[in-house]
C-alpha cells in the first residue's frame, strides 16, 4: 500500500492500487478491468507507487487536454502594455 503521502483519493480509490508483482501474474484481468471501468490502477513496487496503467480512452482525453494547455501558454500574449 502506498504511503499517505502518495494517495490522493480524488485522483484514485485505494481498491485500484496493487503490487506491481500481482499485475504482472494477472496482466489479462487487470487489463480487462481497466478497459471495461476506464479507471487507472496504480502499481506499486516496494509499497511505494511506480506507474499507473489506464486505458487508452483515458490517456487519449489526458493527452488531449494536455496538449491543448501547452498550446494555449505557448501562444504570444497581445499585451503591448509594457
């Protein structure tokens, strides 16, 4: 189980946090449930989170809203009140 520290419970239920070492011998369970709830799991190694594994609608609607943040503060300001 992760520490405190690393738990957020609005980011992740602790009942989607596992041992890396139980994933790797139940990949095609694991995968299953994620695809079908489309929430992420956490991974731990040693207790401590190492990785998350989502789905691939998940990471799409990250990754597109990621990509719309970076373009918005990379465009130039209009501000010329300098």
């Amino acid at each position: 189980m992760a520490d405190s520290d690393d738990y957020d419970p609005e980011l992740i239920r602790i009942e989607d946090i596992y041992p890396a070492s139980e994933f790797a011998r139940k990949t095609r369970e694991f995968t299953e449930v994620v695809v079908q709830t489309g929430r992420p799991i956490v991974l731990t190694s040693a207790g401590r989170p190492a990785m998350v594994v989502m789905s691939m609608e998940a990471f799409k609607l990250i990754a597109t809203s990621t990509k719309s943040r970076t373009r918005s503060t990379l465009r130039p300001s209009n501000d010329h009140s300098r």
